[in-house]
C-alpha cells in the first residue's frame, strides 16, 4: 500500500523514513528519536513528518527538535504527556523525498542503495545491495547473491562509484574483502 501524500505537498507522495521514535524523554511528551544518517537536518521545527506506526501512517507538526547524546529529542503538535509519547515508540519517522537533500557526487542515502546491484572494477558481479547498516566508523552494504553474503564497507578505498543512474555500485576489493 502507498502511504498517504502529504496534504500540503499535492501529489507527494514518496515518504522516506530518516528515523526511529526509540523511546520518550522526560514526563511532557518529549521523544526521543534515532536519525538513521546522525548529520541529518530532516527533522526541524515546524516541519511536518509522517509517523509510520503499527501499519497506519499518520501526519504530525514538529514543534520543537533539540539535539541530546546520539539522539534528537522531539516535541510533536498533539503529544504533551509521557503517556502520549508511551504510545509513539517504536515508530518511524518519515518526510517526502523531495525534502531530502540532493546527495553529493558518488554518494546515496541508504534507500537508493537497496537494490543495486555490485560489481568490482574488473567486471565480476557481487550481488544485490540487500541491507545497508549504519555503524559508528562508516556504512556497510550486506550484498547477497543466492548464499553468498558479503559485508562492503561504504569507504572511499572500497567504493568507486556510486551510479545511481545505472542502479550500480562499483566496488575495488582491497584483500580479504570477499573471502
């Protein structure tokens, strides 16, 4: 099921979720929320994200987002008791597409990733970008090809290029990579 366009964005309807509503904050409806990218600016005040919880989308005003340890903490329009934020946890926080930046030259987000396909620079098909996992150091790709699995870190000695065009990661094995 496509997820309901935003009633202020016409025709928009290509949600992308940046985060996870990890836990509550405090006894007046702060949230505690995990960005998937740490540096992202998607979730500001007054911005209007959609909660994506237990099967069912719903549209929700940020009114005020500080930044706390390796989270953000946020207040949304309607949520002002801890019992209220109880009932958010769990849910993903999503924003349109188009409010994404523009990634720069040989860079994705983690959705453009899924799915492409990787080969080295010799030619040699690795498999598909399954999962990609954001850890403290850099980003890893779980690329799978039938059995196999492979874990390719999205570093600048490993990845080549990204073509997003192509939907193909080129990837230089430095030794022990694919054993």
């Amino acid at each position: 099921m496509q997820p309901p366009a935003n009633p202020e964005r016409p025709g928009d309807a290509e949600l992308i979720a940046v985060g996870r509503i990890v836990n509550t904050h405090g006894l007046r409806g702060e949230m505690r929320v995990q960005m998937f990218n740490p540096d992202s600016t998607a979730v500001q005040p007054e911005t209007e994200v959609v909660l994506r919880h237990k099967g069912a989308d719903a549209p929700r005003r940020v009114r005020s987002v500080r930044p706390h340890n390796r989270v953000l903490l946020v207040i949304l329009e309607g949520c002002d008791s801890i019992d209220q934020a109880e009932t958010l946890v769990g849910a993903e926080v999503l924003v349109p597409k188009s409010d994404l930046p523009a990634p720069g030259p040989n860079e994705a987000y983690h959705f453009e990733l899924e799915g492409m396909t990787v080969v080295t620079t010799s030619g040699e098909e690795l498999g598909t970008v399954n999962e990609v996992m954001a850890l403290g150091s850099n980003d890893i790709c779980i690329v799978r090809n039938g059995e196999r699995e492979y874990l390719i870190p999205m570093i600048a000695d490993v990845v080549k290029k990204v073509d997003r065009d192509a939907r193909r990661l080129v990837i230089e094995p430095v030794p022990g990579l694919l054993d």
